[in-house]
C-alpha cells in the first residue's frame, strides 16, 4: 500500500489539473454566477413572489436578473428590488419603462439597463424609417440619461429587430448625442439570421449590452409547430452551438442571458434545462 501512495498523488494532482484547466477555458461572461436571468416572472407555472423568486435564483446559482412584468407586478415592483438585495442579487435589467419604476429606481439607488423593443416604421425611405424610430425613442433615452442607465434596443421581429435596422437607429441615437444606446440581441428573436449569423453578430457586436442564448431549429412546420420550437433549451437545437462558438471567437466578453420563457412550466426547471445544455455546448466547444 505504501508504494502506491505516490501514484495516488500524482493521479490526485493530474485530475486537479484537468478540471481547473477545463474551467478557465470557459469565458468568464459564460460561467453561470455572471449569467442574467431574462423572462422568469410572467413565465413560471409557479407564479412566485418576489421573496420565492429570489431564492430559487440564489439556489440555482445565478446571481444576475433582467426583470420583466405584467401589470399584475407592478404592486410588488420594490419588494423585487428588496429581495434581490437581501439575496445578493443584481438587478440588471428592466423591461420597458414604467413611472413607479423609475422613482424606486432613483430611491434605491440602482441604475439597471431599461430594455425596449427598436421599433418597426410601417412606411417611408429607409432613412426616414431610421429616423422615425429614432423619434419614437429619443425621450427614453433622455429619460435613460437622466437615470444614469444604459438603453438596449431589443430585436423583436420586424423592421426593427434586423441587425442592421437596429444598428442604424443605434448610429443615429447616439449621433443625437445618446451613447448610452446600444443593443439587446436575443437568440429566439433571430431565426432568419441563423445561416448568416456570423455577418449579424460582427454588425451588432460593438453596441451589445447583453446577449440572450435560446435553442435553435429551423422554423419551417406549421404555425403551432413553429410556435413549440421558437423557445427551446440550449443545447436541444441545431443551430446554437455553432453560434455560441461564434460568439466566443468574437471575443465577445459582455454579458450573456438564459432564459426561463415557458409559460407552463416551473421556471427554475426551464433555467436549469439551459444551465445544463450551456454547459454541455460550452464542453462540446472546447473538444
């Protein structure tokens, strides 16, 4: 027994290698305690409170909320803001904009980013396109300005949630005097982008405040089919694995979202799922 006690060591030591050499090839904008959650509140089959919510987040792991909501949260909009703390949670994100919002915003002392669909003009030039979405946005990002929050245009289908729409309004903000504008791109918004991806994400690289990930198929079933898959878990699709590789050899290192966007189901399983698939592309990726 004493002879193999060496071999032991050096066994102990090569696996100790391996596993810490496998961990830090994975980005630090990958690695879960830097994730944001995004869509987990009107989208859970458990209809939490804030203080519920908060916990199943600190046990998942994720330290990091983009916070979306219904009129029915609008009641429980501080208690949200109190839990995260008291959780240690960041409070990264809010969607849309709201009045009661923004005054506890300013109370508590936080400045997440505000998010809003780029909006999508029915008529016009190209050019006036840009600009009439530019005017529909420009008192938010006063008002963004004045909160000291970043403002991310979100790609939402339509006009406006083509890469290249959502970078000319971006221009055109900050030539407004508004730098404090840039982009929001979600994964389950960009199907039509998949065989191109690499094209879109070099033109929306330079404005990203966050990346959303999703589970890619092509969506060409019937409407209800094409309705199941839209929102899948990462790693069950075709597509997300050779976008994220994309995304890495970018250098992209900003911040990186999961979501929880499945109505009928309990949203702590729905991130899990992800937690799961990120981390099996992410392993796929480095071999």
């Amino acid at each position: 027994m004493k002879s193999l006690f060496p071999i032991l060591v050096i066994l102990i030591a090569v696996g100790s290698i391996s596993t810490n050499s496998i961990a830090g090839d994975i980005p630090e904008n990958f690695q879960k305690e830097n994730l944001v959650a995004w869509c987990i509140v009107p989208f859970d089959s458990m209809k939490r409170n804030p203080a519920q919510r908060a916990s199943m987040l600190e046990d998942l792991g994720l330290h990091r909320v983009a916070y979306d909501w219904r009129n029915e949260h609008i009641a429980e909009f501080e208690e949200e803001i109190l839990q995260y703390k008291k959780h240690g949670l960041e409070y990264f994100a809010f969607w849309n904009e709201h009045e009661e919002a923004f005054k506890l915003f300013k109370k508590h002392g936080i400045r997440p980013q505000i998010w809003k669909t780029n909006p999508s003009p029915k008529s016009g030039t190209q050019k006036e396109k840009v600009l009439k979405a530019a005017d529909m946005l420009s008192p938010l990002a006063e008002r963004t300005a004045k909160l000291g929050s970043s403002f991310g245009l979100y790609n939402h289908g339509g006009w406006g949630g083509e890469a290249g729409n959502l970078v000319a309004v971006c221009k055109e903000l900050h030539r407004r005097g508004h730098t404090h504008v840039g982009i929001v791109y979600n994964f389950h918004h960009a199907h039509d982008s998949m065989d191109h991806f690499s094209k879109v994400f070099r033109q929306v690289k330079p404005y990203l405040l966050c990346l959303n990930l999703n589970g890619m198929v092509e969506l060409s079933g019937t409407d209800e089919e094409n309705k199941q898959n839209k929102i899948l878990p990462i790693g069950t699709g075709q597509y997300e694995s050779v976008m994220i590789k994309t995304v890495i050899e970018s250098g992209y290192d900003g911040p990186i979202g999961i979501l929880g966007h499945i109505t009928t189901q309990d949203v702590a399983k729905s991130l899990q799922d992800n937690l799961n698939g990120l981390a099996g592309v992410l392993a796929e990726i480095h071999d």
